[in-house]
C-alpha cells in the first residue's frame, strides 16, 4: 500500500529551479534580462571603443605564439601558458598549506575563549592587518637566509635525474625553488589565517545539541569532532573556502614582483617583447577569469551534487 498524507515538498532553490531536467537553459526572470541586456551593451561599447582606439594596432593572431609555440620538434607551450603552471602549483600547494594551517588553528579555536586561543588570535589579526605583499618581502628577504633553500637546491643537483624533474614538474625547477618557496609560504601563511577564520566559523555553527548529544553518547572529544560535528560544519564550511580558493589565485600575481615566472610575470614578458599592451592583458584576464569560473563551478557541484549538501 502506498503511504498517505501529503507528499514532502523537496526544499526550493533557485539553482535547482533554474536546472531542473527538461530546461536546456537557465529560466530568466526579467531583472535577469535586464541585467544581461546592460552587460551585453557594456560589452558592445567596448569592443566599439577599443576598435576606435587611434595609433594601436590589434594584432590577435600574433598572440597564438605565445600560447602554444610550434616548433621544429611538435608543439609546445608559450610563455603564458608556461606562467599559467606556474600560477596552478602556486595556487595549488598555497592552498594546500592554507588548508593544513587554517584547518589545524580552526579546529583547536573553536568554542574556545581566553588564553587558551590567545596566540591563534594573535596570528590570524595580525596576518589579517598585514599587506600580503609586505609579507612576500619579508619571506623573500629575511625568512630566505634563514630557510635551508640553497641546500636544498645543491642536493637537488646531486639528485637522479628522475627526481628533479619530478621536482620541476610538481614544484619548481632549479633555480626557481627559493621564489616559489617563499611564494608558498606568503601564501599559505596570508590564506591560512582567512581559513582559520572560516573553519572556526563553520564548527561553531552547529547547534549546541549535537555537541551535548554526542557527548551524551559516550563520545571522545577526537570522535565528536570526526564523526558529528565536523560532517555538519562542511556545509557551512564549503561557500565561503570555495571563495578563498579563487582569491588564493588571484593573489599568486603577487609572486610576480619577486620575478616568479607566473601567468602576470609571463604577460609583462610578453607585452615587452611584442609590444601588445591590450591583447595580452585582455587575455590574461580572461585566463584567471576562466580559472575563477572553473573553480567557483566545481564549488557549486560540491554543495548540490557532492557529498555534503547545502
């Protein structure tokens, strides 16, 4: 027999409005319309504007070299595309420190108050209030005499040849590995203190009566945190990290004033040397913009078809 009574009403949202099955595109309602009729006409008047520009000449099909090269040997990358792996194992092992820091130092801060959290505080407002790139320079200059990165460099050099490559291709090649470090490290250390924040943010949003009934379970502190309270908290936790990690990409173009061959370093070299001054900042915008998209939709698949729904 079928249950009677009224059928539960699955929870609205405008994204699963917007992609329910049948509907190959997005329903516009009409401030949407609006809204992409004025960026439409924004994107008109510029393309008019640009075109009108008088003493520049666009040449386009001349940036195609220094995306992907061809050469005698096959096809290879051009400077920006070499600048954009470098801008993806920034990003990358930035974030990957960010988590580890923000992730540790939100956990052991939250529902915590005094001395106990009194460094963690002090770290995240004072990270917080320093300019990133003051704190690229002094890793760069002062933190580097004190860090093991010459000798590392020097074993790396005695190394197989199989593991400096690895090292190449993951991190940074010779050469490269003091920039990178202290790129990592500014990095990881500023987004790590931002995370921090949202980690906290996120355990202590799970109501009081999960903590009281797991402990009323018999649960240890450690089991608490892994199995009730942390599976909650990602959902508060996801939104605001997904943010985080395109912010972590857009600032990896800091990394270019200390001569880090990123995306940003590699579009200077360029414009330098071709004398393109729009077309090659048009498409590195394009490129961190395509970067941010990528990452804020792969967010977005996290919280409606992921794990851990919001």
């Amino acid at each position: 027999m079928k249950p009677s009574g009224p059928r539960p009403r699955p929870e609205w949202s405008p994204y699963a409005e917007y992609s329910r099955p049948g509907r190959p595109f997005p329903v516009l309602t009409r401030g949407d319309a609006y809204i992409l009729v004025l960026l439409m006409a924004a994107g008109a008047w510029f393309v008019w504007r640009a075109q009108s520009l008088t003493g520049y000449q666009w040449r386009w099909p001349l940036l195609a070299d220094f995306l992907i090269r061809r050469t005698p040997e096959g096809y290879e990358p051009g400077l920006l595309a070499r600048g954009l792996f470098v801008t993806l194992r920034l990003g990358v092992w930035s974030m990957a420190l960010a988590l580890l820091i923000g992730g540790t130092l939100g956990t052991l801060s939250a529902r915590k108050e005094g001395a106990a959290v009194l460094p963690i505080r002090l770290f995240v407002n004072g990270v917080r209030n320093m300019p990133p790139l003051v704190l690229l320079f002094l890793l760069y200059y002062f933190a580097g005499n004190l860090l093991p990165v010459s000798d590392m460099e020097q074993a790396l050099r005695s190394a197989p040849s199989i593991l400096r490559e690895t090292v190449a291709f993951a991190f940074a090649p010779e050469g490269q590995l003091d920039r990178m470090t202290a790129a990592v490290l500014t990095l990881g250390i500023y987004e790590g203190a931002y995370v921090t924040e949202i980690v906290r943010g996120g355990i202590e949003g799970v109501p009081r009566g999960q903590w009281e009934a797991s402990a009323a379970l018999g649960f240890s502190s450690f089991q608490r945190l892994r199995l009730v309270i942390l599976p909650q908290a990602v959902r508060f936790i996801l939104p605001p990290l997904v943010g985080q990690v395109i912010t972590t990409f857009k600032d990896s173009a800091l990394a270019s004033l200390i001569s880090l061959p990123d995306l940003t370093f590699q579009a200077l070299e360029v414009m330098a040397i071709s004398r393109m001054t729009f077309e090659v900042w048009i498409s590195a915008g394009l490129i961190y913009l395509l970067l941010g998209v990528a990452c804020a939709r792969y967010g977005r698949w996290l919280e409606t078809r992921g794990k851990w729904r919001v």
